[in-house]
C-alpha cells in the first residue's frame, strides 16, 4: 500500500518551548487516522507541520512522495493536493459559495472555468447544499459554512484531507451533517488525518487513533484498542474526562 505521509523524527520547537518531541509514524493510501488528546499536546501543530504552516525544528516530512522538509521542495505544489479544513470554516465573505469553490482551482489553472464550476455543483450536491451556491457565507449556518469548507478543499482534488477540529465551533444539532459528509469522504477512500474531540466518530470512522499527550504520540491502534484497552495511564484518564 502506498505510502502517502512519513514523519520520521519530527521535532517542533517555538523558542524554548518543545511541543513536538520526536515524532515517527506513516500513513497509508485511504487510510483514516484521527488524533486526540488533550488542548496543548501538539495536535493543531502537528497538522500543520504536514503542509508546512509550521516549518518543522527537525526530523523529515514526506507527503504524497515529496520531502517538505527539503527546502528545494516547492510547497505550494504539494500544498495543492493537501486540502485542510479548520474549526472557523474561513470562507471568503465577499464570495457566494459558489465563487468560493471555484476560486483556487481556477486561479492556480488546476482547472479551467468550466470545469470548476461543473466540479462545484457535483462537490455541492455531495455536501448537501446543491441549492446553496449563489449565497454569501453570512447567510448559511455554521453546519452549512463547514461543509462548504470540506467542498472549497475538495474542489483541488486533493489526495489528503487534514482536518482540525472541524465540528468544534458548531452547534451539537450541526454536528453530525458535517460528521456525515467526512464519514462519506472516508468511505469513498480518501486518505484523511483528523483532528477532533468526537470520541464516537473516531470510534466508527478511524482505521487508526492516534492519542496525543506533551508533544508525545503516547499510544496508537485500532479505535477498539485505544478506547476500550487503553495501555497508558494518561489515555485512560483523558479518556475518563471525555468519554
Ligand atoms: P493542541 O492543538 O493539541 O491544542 P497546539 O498544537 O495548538 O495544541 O499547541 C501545542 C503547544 O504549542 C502549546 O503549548 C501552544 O501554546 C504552543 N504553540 C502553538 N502555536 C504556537 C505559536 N505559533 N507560537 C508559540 N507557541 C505555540
Ligand atoms: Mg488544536
């Protein structure tokens, strides 16, 4: 099975401040992988590590077969196949949903005009919000803005999807349209990497679960294992405080 993300080593300082210590792991073709773990261990960092929003202290990167972590490496090229979807939707308010999913296939010539706009009506339909495209982010929900989000990454046709905490700023009743659009992706093979304090998604959805503790992968496998038998002392209390 291809390889489509290799951290080998990974350390990420902010001054003094280690919050990535030497971290190691590979993720598979179509493999679901989320991180948990609680606020301040490194998750958003570590995300953002794997498209180079954060330049990593040391260690090596590769993604879909290139070396971030090389600085001959052009990262706008490998930021193309990497979609990222944050907690605040950050769409663009001056666009219709429409204008924002067609934006960055088209200015970057991925596609042409045409065939964005073709792309965005099949992405829209996917998400559920087909009869959605002429409206202005102010006027859809949270739920909505969000999804738009996931169609906005998907319209580059990445080969991963990063997500950071996705469903965390939403009202619960939102929750699960969001939930079930990343369940569909997965399904449909995507390889996907995700952030989230949504215990019984990683559950059902995760081929592997990461939990994450002091800038440390602590412990990893199957949902069953992590959830049901945890090892470490640390998954098992956090784990207490969120389950
Ligand atoms: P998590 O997503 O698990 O809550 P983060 O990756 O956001 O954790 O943060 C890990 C640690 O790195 C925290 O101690 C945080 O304060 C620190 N940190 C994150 N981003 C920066 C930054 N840009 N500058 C300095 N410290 C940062
Ligand atoms: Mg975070």
């Amino acid at each position: 099975m291809a390889t489509k993300v290799f951290v080998d080593n990974l350390v990420k300082k902010f001054g003094d401040n280690t919050v990535l210590n030497e971290l190691s792991t590979t993720i598979n073709d179509g493999e679901v992988v989320c991180l948990i773990g609680p606020s301040g261990s490194g998750k958003s960092t570590f995300l953002r590590c794997l498209n180079k929003l954060e330049e990593a202290t040391s260690g090596t990167i590769v993604v879909d077969g290139f070396d971030i972590t090389d600085s001959k490496t052009d990262i706008n090229l490998v930021r193309q196949n990497i979609g990222m979807v944050f907690q605040h939707f950050n769409l663009f308010p001056h666009l219709t949903v429409m204008e924002n999913i067609v934006l960055a296939p088209t200015d970057l010539k991925v596609l042409t005009a045409d065939e964005a706009s073709k792309l965005a009506m099949e992405l829209l339909s996917k998400v559920g919000l087909a009869d959605k495209h002429d409206a202005y982010p102010e006027a859809l929900s949270g739920g909505q803005k969000q999804r738009v989000a996931i169609a906005r990454a998907l319209a580059m046709k990445p080969d991963i999807m990063l997500f950071d905490e996705p469903t965390s700023a939403l009202d619960p009743e939102m929750v699960g349209d969001v939930l079930a659009v990343m369940k569909q992706l997965a399904e449909d093979g995507m390889t996907m990497v995700i952030v989230t304090h949504e215990m019984g998604f990683a559950k059902e959805v995760a081929d592997r679960v990461i939990f994450t503790d002091g800038g440390k992968f602590l412990e990893e496998g199957h949902p069953t294992d992590i959830f049901e038998r945890p090892q470490h002392e640390r998954t098992k209390s956090f784990l207490d405080k969120v389950l």
